[in-house]
C-alpha cells in the first residue's frame, strides 16, 4: 500500500487544509499560463511544456508537481507530464470546461477579501464595501474591468453546461409558453424552446445582460421567432405573462429583494401558474463542499447566502407558493415545483 492511498492523519490533513490557497493559486496559475491547452493528449517533458508555454522548465515542474498530488495532470515515472481528467477541464476547449470558473473564484479581490472572513461572519455584512469603497459589482465594472469579463464568462459557461441539464430535467408539455426570469443570455429558455418546437418563450432581464442574449434569441436567430426578449429588472415588475415561469440561481440576495421578485412572478401569473426554483443547496447535495465555499464567498462579495432546503422552502410558502416537488437536476442544482394557489 501506498502512502497516497492510506488515510492521512488529521495534522497532516490540516496542515494540507491551511495551505489551500497554495492549490487555488496554483490552479489559477496553470489557467493563466495556458498549460493545459499546451499539453496534448501525449504526455509531455516539462522542458517542451514550458517552451509552449514561455516559462523556465524548474519552477513549472513545481507547479505541475504541486498540482499533480491533488490529481490534475498526472507525473509519470518517466518524469514528464500527461492529462488527468481534472486538467483536462482546464483546456478551452472541453465541452465541460471550467477554466473561467477556476479564473473566477480565484480573482484579485478574493485574496484581499478572503482573510476578512471572520469580520463578515461577526456582522453578517460583506466586506467589499470597506475594502474598496463601493458595492461589489459597481466595483467589478468600474475598477476591474478584467474580473467583470472573467465573471461573465464564467456564468456564461456555468449556465451553458447546466441549461441542458434544466431543459432534459423540466417536462413541460402541459405548458405553452415559459419565462426565463432574471435568465441572463437565455441559455435556459433556449434549450426549452428547442425541446419544444410549439412552445413560445420570454426572457427577462438587466438591459446589459440581454442585449448580449444567445444569438439563438436575438433577431435572424433560429428561436428569435418564438421568443420576447424584456429588458426590466425583476425586483420592480414581471412584464411577462407565460404558463410556467423558471427562475434560476437568482434568489440568493437579500430576503426583501428575493420576496419581491416572487410576488412579482406570482402576480404576473396568476392562480395555477407553475413556477419553477432551481438553486444551489448547501445541504443534502453532493457537491456540499463547492457550494459552501460559494455561499462564503457570497457573504465576502455581497452580503447574499445559498440556500438549505429549510430556508429555500420557506421563501417560497412565505410568498404564497405551494411546493409540489423538490428534486435535484444535476449535482449541484435543486429544482423546487411549485403552483401559484388559487385565491381563496
């Protein structure tokens, strides 16, 4: 037996647990030099690897060293270096890439924020403003222009791969028409409206965010016939009426906005409307330690919060749903069925 496959004791696994930003930086590190694009599907000497990639041969075998023992690229007997599955999500071109995920929780401002944690815990209020002055995402575009494009890549990509999830999940063939609330490119709306070719569709959201709608929406697109694209902001108004309306990874501001954008959905439809929640839960899921760690930054960055099931479900029967059903998507994705009730 190895020693890689034995248990290791708890001071050897917190001093690893301490250092994980030494595995975050180096993630971000082997993204931003482009190592896993350079490195083919044949293992690779770290001395070509690093020509490829324009660094010196020693510190990038470090760095796949470093990288290797959490198995991202694998280091072969021979000493050169191969993919592993991991590093393979690396590349550009994976079809389940998460290059600008891994860009993205691993940004400038994480590290200025990181160790204010223990101040956000005490207060309950994110630390950006204190830091740089200004809310977070007025932040992002107007200081750092470059992480804003990092973070809409990555919920570019993050609702790319997860659209087709919801779409093969959802069955709505009872349904003429769906809403894609606070829905971003339309992603969602899109894969529904090709799995039903009679179904017609809305999509709502920031002016910003829709002007740069998939092309698969927008006018001379293969769906723009079918859908309405509504610049609005889902906190004031729904203007949009539709037999099932899907609201996806939005909930997680504060309670006041969270409640106001069901109300919102709830008046726009009407009695037996079906609505749709799919969000990240940080209990009963697979992929706990993921979303944990992006409930934490969630509290850094705005102030928000992922949700248990306990505090999902209460938003919603606070708002007046009836919750019909709760099961996950995917491993990361809960979907909570619910009816808009009839009144009285």
């Amino acid at each position: 037996m190895t020693t890689a496959q034995t248990t290791p004791p708890p001071s050897m696994r917190l001093r690893e647990l301490v250092f994980g930003a030494a595995c975050a930086a180096a993630l971000r590190a082997a993204v931003r030099l482009g190592v896993a694009d350079a490195l083919g599907d044949s293992p690779q000497a770290v001395e070509d690897l690093a020509a490829a990639v324009k660094t010196e041969p020693r510190p990038l075998r470090r760095l796949l060293r470093a990288l290797s023992c959490y198995g991202v690229f694998a280091e072969r007997p021979d000493g050169t270096f191969a993919h592993t599955d991991m590093s393979r999500l690396l590349r550009e071109d994976d079809p389940h890439s998460l290059r600008h995920i891994s860009l993205w929780c691993t940004e400038p401002w994480t590290w200025d924020a990181w160790p204010r944690l223990d101040e956000a815990v005490r207060t309950g209020r994110n630390v950006v403003e204190d830091l740089y002055g200004k809310e977070f995402f007025t932040y992002l575009n107007e200081d750092a222009p470059e992480s804003a494009d990092v973070f809409n890549r990555a919920m570019t990509t993050s609702s790319v791969q997860s659209a087709q999830d919801v779409a093969n999940f959802l069955d709505l063939s009872g349904s003429s028409s769906v809403a894609d609330i606070g829905g971003g490119q339309g992603h969602v709306v899109a894969s529904l409206l090709e799995k039903y070719p009679s179904m017609r569709g809305a999509l709502l959201d920031l002016p910003r965010v829709v002007e740069n709608a998939d092309p698969r929406l927008r006018t001379g697109g293969a769906l723009a016939d079918r859908v309405r694209i509504v610049a609005g902001d889902v906190r004031v108004d729904v203007p949009v009426g539709a037999d099932a309306y899907v609201i996806k990874n939005i909930l997680e501001w504060d309670d006041d906005s969270t409640a106001r954008t069901l109300r919102n959905v709830i008046e726009a439809g009407g009695p037996g409307t079906r609505v749709v929640v799919i969000e990240n839960l940080v209990d009963d899921t697979p992929s706990m330690r993921f979303s944990t760690a992006m409930d934490l930054l969630l509290l850094l960055n705005v102030g928000g919060a992922k949700h248990t099931t306990e505090s999902m479900t209460r938003r919603l029967t606070d708002a007046g749903l009836v919750i019909d059903d709760v099961r996950p998507v995917n491993p990361y994705l809960h979907a909570f069925d619910c009816t808009v009730p009839d009144h009285g």
